[in-house]
C-alpha cells in the first residue's frame, strides 16, 4: 500500500505552524506539527471536516477554539479534538 500526505502552512500575525497530515494506505491518517515561525503556545489540535461545524469546542482548562478565525469567520465547532499542551506552556 502506498502512503500519501498533504501539508498546510497555518499562519496568524508572525505565528506560523506547519501541518502534514498522512494517510498510511491502511485508512489511518497522521498528523504532525510543526512551529515553523514565532512564538506559540499550542495547546490543542482541532480538525472540521467539511467545514460544517461539529460537537468540539472545548478540551476544557481554557483550551478551546471559541471566537473567530483569522479571516473573521466564526468557530462553529471541529469534528476532532486532541490536547496537545497545557495553557501557560506546563
């Protein structure tokens, strides 16, 4: 089986973050990322599929992904959510 992958490059202000995403053939999809640029705090991984919204909006401990994007479209919800980090950096 072969392997396939897509890259985007997530960039807010001077905050850059480089996201590859991997399917092993097999139908499981990889995730890694990368701080490419700046200085962030990444606290949590959050994916919409179809950009329909969907039950992810917390992970709690002020880890969320409430508000807007950087276009100004407003956060309806992600499909998937995993905690990456802490907020503070811990």
């Amino acid at each position: 089986m072969s392997t396939a992958s897509v890259t985007w490059q997530l960039t807010a202000g001077d905050v850059s973050v480089l996201v590859t995403a991997t399917d092993d053939g097999s139908g499981n999809i990889t995730f890694k990322y990368e701080l490419v640029g700046g200085i962030a705090d990444l606290n949590g991984f959050f994916i919409d599929i179809d950009n329909d919204g969907g039950v992810f909006r917390s992970l709690g401990g002020g880890n969320n992904m409430n508000g807007s994007d950087s276009d100004g479209d407003k956060l309806d919800g992600f499909d998937f959510a995993a905690q990456i980090g802490t907020v503070g950096g811990e």
